[in-house]
C-alpha cells in the first residue's frame, strides 16, 4: 500500500475513534449549557400534568382535610374533659367524661381510616404523574432532531428520566403529604387557638413570623445548593455513561487514570453541595426549634400565670400546649420536606426546559403532510433533488456552500472526497437528520420538510458505518424497518446481501439473542445485518455511508456482487472510501471542501485527468503491488 495515497483503508487518525471529549479544567459544560427553561413552562407542566387528574387530586385534598380535622380535634376534646368531664365527675356525673372519650376515639378511628383513604388516591395521582411524566422524557427526547442529541449527551437525558423524576417521586410520595399537612396544621391550629384564647392565639401566631422568615432564608440559600446539586449528580452521570459508552479507546489510550481523577472531582462536587444544604439543613433545625422551645416557654409562663388568676381555664392551657407541641414537632422536619420540595423543583424545571425543546426537523402539520405521487414505474427508485441548498451546522462555518444536484430515479451514484469534504452532511440532508439552512430537497418533487415521518422513513432509508445492533434477536434486528415482515422475508434479505450462512451458524440462528452473544458478532457481521435490514426496508432511496468499511475484502465483494440485486431500480447514494465500490455505480461525484468538483461516469472521470483519476490510479496501484 502506497503511502502518499489519500484513499483510506481504515481510520487510522488516532484521534478519529472519538476519545471521550475532556472538558477543559476551567469551563465546565454542566454548568450553562444546560437547557434554559422558558419562563412559565414549569408552571405549565405542572398543570398539564395534574389536570386530566384533578377529580382525584380534589378527592385527595378533601381526604387530608377531614383527617387534620379529626386529628386536630383531640386537644379541644382534652380541654373539654378537664374543664368540663373533671367537675362533672365531681358531681358525681361521669356522661360528660364518657362521651369526650367515645368522641376522642371516634376521631382517632376516623382519622386513621382517612389516613388510609389520603394514602392511596395520594398514591395514585403520584403513580400516575410519575407514568405521565416518563413516557413524556421518552417520547420527546426520541423525537427531537440528531441535531439536539449531538449536543445534549445520553447521560444528561439519562439523568432526567431517573435522578430528576426520582426526587419527584419523593416529594409526591413522602414530602408532599407532610409538607400539607403541617400547612394545613398551622391554620387549623391558629384558628383553634384564636378561638379558645384570644391572647394565647396571638402569641402562638406571632411566632410564626420568626418561624416563616427562618423557612425564607433555609429557602433561599438551600435552593441554589439544590439546584447544584442536581447539576453536580448529572455531571457525575454523565461521565459515568460517556466512560462507559467510551470504554474501547479509554482501554486503548490509557485513560482510566485521568477519568478516575475527572470523575473523583466530580463525584466530591456533588458530596461538597451535598454537605452544604445539610449544614444549611442543621442550621434551620436549631433555629427553628429555639423559635419554637421560646413559644412554648412564653406561653406556659403567660398562661400558668392567668390560671393562677382564675383568668383562664386549666384545660385551655393544656389544649394550647397540646396543640403548639403537635405544630412544633413536625417543624423541623418542614426543613426536610421543603428539601425534597426544593429538588423536586429544581428537577422539574430541568425537565420543563427538556420538553419545552421543539426538534430542529419538526414533523410537518398531519393537514399540511403531502403523500409521495404514485410510483411511475414498477421499480421502487424516486427522483433526488437538491435545489438551491445551502447547509451550515448550528455550530461552526458552512459546510456545503449553494449547490444544484439532481439524481434521476434508479441511479447509482457514488460520492468520494477526502475527509471531512462534506459526504456525509450531504447523505445527512437527503435522510432529513438535519433541514437545509437554505433551499429544498426534494424526493419526486415534494419537499421533505412535507413528507409526514412514516412517508419519509419508508422512502429514504440510511445505513452507517456503526450498523447498531438493538436488544433482541437477529430476526427482530432486520425486521425494524418492516416490522410486519415474515421469517421468509428476513432470511430472503439476509441471503440476498450474503448474511444468512453466519446467522445460521449462530447458536440460535435467527433467534440468537444479539445482546447475550452480543460478543460473537464482528463488526463486520453487525454491518451485514444491518444491509440486510436496509434491502427488507424496500426504500426508493438507499444511502450507504461507509456502510462495508468494517467488511473484509472478501464480505465486502460479496456485498458489492449483493449490491446488483439490491440497488436495481432503486436510487443509491454510495459513500466509499474504498474505490472498488465505486465500480458499481452509475455516475461519480467527486467533493472537495463541501463542493461538488467533478460529476460524471467512472469511465468518463478515470479516462480524464481530474482528482479521480488520479485517486483511482493511486488505489490500483495500491491494490495490485
Ligand atoms: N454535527 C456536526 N456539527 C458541526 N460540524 C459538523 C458536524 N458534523 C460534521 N461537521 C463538519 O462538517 C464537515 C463535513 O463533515 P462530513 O461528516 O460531512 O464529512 P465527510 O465527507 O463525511 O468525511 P468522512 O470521509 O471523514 O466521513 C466537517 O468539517 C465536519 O467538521
Ligand atoms: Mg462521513
């Protein structure tokens, strides 16, 4: 093999294979990047979550307030029973004392059943929205455009759908209740103390000023360490799932120990916010609870005193002191919930802003989707036509400046060019991964920005070089494109590309399982399947992209031998570095630095003196020496 050729056999830039991007020391891409979330649009989640399950969040509410209710009951009953019950004995009359206690066990039985009754309607709005709220991650991040996903990495999507929906789960199952009733506690409970005694009422409500401004400032400085610390557990998800995803070059480049020191730094930001709100955390308990130990004191002073003076009934007192003990004991525990409230907060606009992404290559309005004319021959083959297009990725200059091209219906063509020339963005254009930044492309004249997906799909299929392989057997794995295709059909596509004699001698055949013995199926072999998957797809147009790269000279001629059956009547677009494939096309264009610098047969452009020719004269002299 010839040095001096550019004809790539294989990619042997090291930096090609895609080393795990180190984000540099100083920037941390967790940080910004991640999607700002439109104002309103947690609110509006929120709403369009709950609102197909408002009977129930009502039926919930209600439950939780007959339940404070009877809960909240006991005092005054206690009240009632030294005041009233207490003398009445004394008289010899114990139907008063009686029936406060039939009445105090009433209210614990119904509080209980009503407990219950809360519990599970609570549970299943919470089940509910939690089922709602995944499918929507699911569903959206696979609609939205490959544009999105090259930017948003697995592991940042992978962190909304379990950490962030995770921490609602907390806040709906556990946190929520708790949070209402100590809310609902605080009214019933000023209400209650109010009406038994003005001046006691008074001091317990003013205690709750210190107490609301405590919860503010726990509020406002755990917020943004939450919110950090959300941040922060991605990041160490997202270098979890990237290292993994990259184990191949990590291995081959030595990079575990700059990944564990990359992922030790991250790990400990997330334990360092984490320690933060829990100091914060202890710093709202202690003050919350001095607040309240102060109430209490003033109270029992204030109050010992006025009995004392006859100016108020024992039993009050004891109802007071009753009541301000069942208020300040769940209070520092209010720091908890408002916890998992805060990162169930923070997760929720994360997710708000996840949704609120609208894909780069929207499927067209189902009034406005036009269908493809009816086919003008037997042969499944459409016309291809670039016209006026322009494309620049979002990032960076442009990549193909204006071009004109047009691929009459059956042809062949083969696109070459050195690296990085601007194949695959081409190949990219015709398969609607991205939408031209100016001008059309049309399948038989329609536009694909009007083609409904399923129209699309069915009409431009791409194979690439990675050829992945989904959980399932191999059957399934050619079958996607055409899920209602039979067992014939699989094995009819698998021989005509040449794949059926190494599934046959797979354990299971067909029905080996790709992801169990995932390990006995080269690279080459997933290539084949995923030919095979392509032909069974029956496209009008097929783009093979580097798709043989991976076969070895023998598979990638049978492949080629394969290609007359499969591209016959069809119109191909061929991406190849290797130039044999390049023998079973119909017309070559050349691309150098996104243009499009020679057009013609391979005949025509071997026989002229242009940079094929003199590509091709490299490569045979590479193939025959
Ligand atoms: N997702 C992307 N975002 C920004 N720029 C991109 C993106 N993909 C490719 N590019 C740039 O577009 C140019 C053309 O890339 P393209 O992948 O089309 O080249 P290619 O001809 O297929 O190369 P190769 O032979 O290596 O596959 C390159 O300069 C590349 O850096
Ligand atoms: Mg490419």
């Amino acid at each position: 093999m010839t040095s001096s050729t550019s004809v790539r056999e294989k990619p042997l830039d090291p930096e090609e294979p895609g080393l795990p991007e180190e984000p540099a020391a100083h920037e941390d891409p967790f940080d910004k990047d991640d999607l700002p979330t439109p104002p309103g649009a947690t609110p509006a989640l929120l709403r369009s979550l709950l609102s197909p399950l408002r009977g129930r969040v009502v039926l919930a509410a209600v439950l939780l307030l007959l339940q404070q209710a009877a809960v909240q009951a006991g005092p005054l009953l206690v009240a009632y029973a030294i005041d009233s019950g207490v003398p009445a004995v004394r008289a010899d009359d114990h139907g008063p004392l009686i029936a406060v206690a039939v009445g105090y066990l009433l209210c614990a039985a119904s509080s209980g059943a009503l407990q219950y009754a809360f519990i599970v309607a609570s549970a299943r709005v919470s089940q509910d929205v939690l089922l709602d709220l995944r499918g929507r991650i699911f569903r959206h991040a696979q609609a939205l455009s490959v544009d999105f996903h090259e930017r948003y990495t697995s592991g940042r999507l992978i962190s909304r759908s379990t950490t962030d929906v995770e921490s609602l789960r907390e806040l709906l199952d556990e946190g929520l209740q708790e949070l209402i009733t100590v809310l609902l506690s605080f009214v019933y409970i000023s209400a209650m103390l109010l009406w038994l005694d003005l001046g006691l009422g008074a001091v317990a409500v003013a205690s709750f000023v210190p107490l609301y401004l405590l919860v503010r400032l726990y509020q406002r400085r755990a917020g943004a360490l939450f919110r950090e610390r959300s941040t922060a557990i991605a990041a160490v998800i997202v270098k979890f799932a990237e290292t993994m995803n990259g184990i191949r070059p990590v291995r081959a480049f030595r990079r575990e120990r700059a990944n564990d020191a990359r992922f030790a730094e991250l790990n400990q930001r997330h334990e360092r916010t984490n320690g933060d709100a829990m100091l914060e955390m202890a710093r709202y308990v202690v003050g919350s609870r001095l607040v309240a130990n102060i109430a209490v004191a003033g109270i029992v002073l204030w109050g010992a005193q006025r009995v004392a003076d006859g100016g108020l009934a024992l039993g009050v007192l004891a109802a007071a002191v009753l009541y301000l003990r069942r208020l300040y004991d769940p209070i520092d525990r209010l720091g908890m919930f408002l916890n998992s409230y805060q990162s169930a907060a923070a997760s929720l606009e994360k997710i708000a802003g996840l949704l609120a992404q609208v894909p780069a290559v929207p499927e067209p309005d189902p009034s406005a989707a036009r269908a493809l004319p009816a086919p003008e021959s037997e042969h499944p083959g459409r016309e291809v036509r670039f016209d006026g297009v322009r494309f620049a990725y979002r990032t960076g200059g442009e990549v193909l400046p204006r071009f004109d091209l047009t691929l009459p219906a059956g042809q062949t063509v083969a696109v070459v060019g050195s690296t990085g020339a601007g194949k695959s963005t081409l190949a990219k254009l015709l398969a609607r991964f991205y939408d031209p930044t100016e001008g059309r492309v049309l399948l038989d004249g329609v536009d694909l920005r009007e083609l409904a997906g399923a129209e699309l799909r069915r009409g431009v299929v791409m194979v690439t070089q990675e050829a992945f392989l989904f959980s399932g057997t191999v059957a399934e794995n050619i079958a996607i494109g055409r899920p209602d295709a039979t067992r014939e059909d699989v094995e009819r596509a698998a021989k005509a590309i040449g794949a059926h004699d190494f599934i046959a001698s797979l354990p299971d055949g067909y029905d080996t399982d790709v992801r169990k013995r995932g390990g006995r199926i080269s690279a080459g072999q997933r290539q084949l399947v995923a030919f095979a998957r392509a032909l069974l797809a029956d496209p009008a147009v097929l783009i093979l992209d580097e798709a043989t790269s991976s076969l070895d000279i023998p598979g990638e001629r049978a492949v080629q031998r394969a290609m007359h059956t499969v591209l016959r009547g069809r119109t191909a677009v061929v991406i190849a570095h290797r130039l044999s494939t390049v023998e079973i096309a119909d017309r070559v264009l050349v691309m150098e630095h996104g243009r499009i610098v020679e057009d013609g047969s391979p005949g025509d452009l071997i026989a002229g003196d242009g940079s094929f020719a003199s590509l091709h004269r490299a490569w045979r002299d590479s193939v025959v020496s």
